[in-house]
C-alpha cells in the first residue's frame, strides 16, 4: 500500500468557490441557493423552504452556533409562506431582520453569517466527511508522517482537537459531533502544535480570509 509522509487538510471553502454567485455560498453576492460541494442532492433552498420551524433552528444553532436560531427559522417560515425563498441576498435579508439594530451595531460578523456556515455545513455533512477523513489518514500515513490540518471554524477545530487528544492517549472532552469516541484511545500520534498556530497580524492583512484560521500537527509515531 501506497503510504504518504506528509498529509493536509485545508478545511473548508476555497476563495474560488466562495466568490462564484453560482454557488450560492456567499451571502456578499446574489445567486441561487445551492452551496452543494459535491454530490448531495439537497440544496440550501431545500431546507429552507421545506424544513420544519424546529428542525430548521436545531440546524442553525448546532451547525452555526446562532443565538438567534428561532427568530430566524420562525422568520424563514413566516416569509416562505408568503413566498419561497431562492437567492442568497433573499435569504441573508431575511437573516438581518431577526436582528436588533443594536445587535447588528455591536457583533463583528454579518447577521447571515453563522446561519449561511450552517446551512453549507447540514447540506455537505461537513463534519461527518471530517471525521471520516481523519480516521482515513491514519492508515495512510508512514512513520513519522505528519498529518497537517488547517481549520477555520470551532467545530472543525474541535474535531481536529479531539482526533488528535483521542490518538495520542489523552483524555479528553469529547465533542458532540464526534460520539463515537471513548476518554483515551490508541497511542498513534505525538501532537506537535501543543496550542494551534494563529495567523500574524502581517498574514491576516495580506489575506482577510486567514483570520480564522487555526493549525494542528501531529505526527505519527509508528
């Protein structure tokens, strides 16, 4: 078997398919709501326009975080009724109006973007794809291969934290998007990046997309 030294992730979208209205997974320009990656035949307006109140805040809140899911899917709700919702600028319009002027004021991201990273997120089963990637790369590394994973949101990171504390005997605080785990697993990897490399200052200037990002290493001991 084909064996690597080194392996990485860079997790998430590409600059190419973020700025391509097409695929609907940017809310900064107008175009359909698809954000399919690959295969799935589920698209963003799918959910929107078809999902239960209840069902559409649990997606917003547990893939985006949003304080503000219920507002928001009582809202998407509210509106496709009226009409179905097809476009990002639709959809992130909407998004905006769950909000309170001053919580617009005060928060550093646009109001659309924890519910947009949601709903890419549900629609690719990002996290289940990252698991299993991960568990995939352990048997595709030579000794001493490093496995080089670089993240850009919480729950990526969180799944990347807990592969590499589950694999090299640690216990640790398991996340909900990876139960499958127990507190300690096999010895597999030493972990090079006690605490994630950050982007400097220099970096995220020359490249505002870098600003979330987080690096982990881990090398595989045999």
């Amino acid at each position: 078997k084909i064996k690597f030294d080194v392996i990485i992730f860079d997790l998430g979208l590409s600059s190419n398919q973020l700025d391509n209205r097409d695929r609907g997974f940017s809310f900064k320009y107008d175009g359909p709501l698809d954000m399919v990656m690959g295969s799935s035949s589920t698209k963003a307006s799918d959910i929107i326009n078809s999902y239960p109140e209840e069902q559409l805040a649990n997606i917003i809140y547990k893939f985006g975080d949003e304080r503000l899911s219920r507002r928001i899917a009582k809202n998407i709700v509210k509106s496709r009724k009226i009409k179905f919702i097809m476009t990002t600028k639709e959809l992130a319009k909407l998004i905006k109006q769950s909000f309170t002027t001053q919580q617009i004021h005060k928060s550093k991201i646009h109001p659309a973007t924890k519910t947009f990273q949601a709903l890419r997120i549900y629609v690719n089963d990002e996290l289940n794809e990252l698991s299993l990637a991960l568990n995939k790369s352990i048997n595709l590394l030579s000794a001493k291969g490093r496995l080089i994973i670089v993240s850009f949101q919480s729950l990526e990171d969180r799944i990347v934290k807990d592969f590499f504390n589950h694999n090299s005997g640690k216990r640790w605080r398991s996340s909900r998007h990876y139960p499958e785990l127990v507190d300690e697993g096999p010895i597999t990897f030493n972990i090079i990046t006690k605490k994630p490399i950050r982007p400097s200052e220099r970096e995220i200037l020359n490249n505002p997309r870098s600003r979330s990002a987080k690096l982990r290493v881990g090398e595989k001991i045999h």
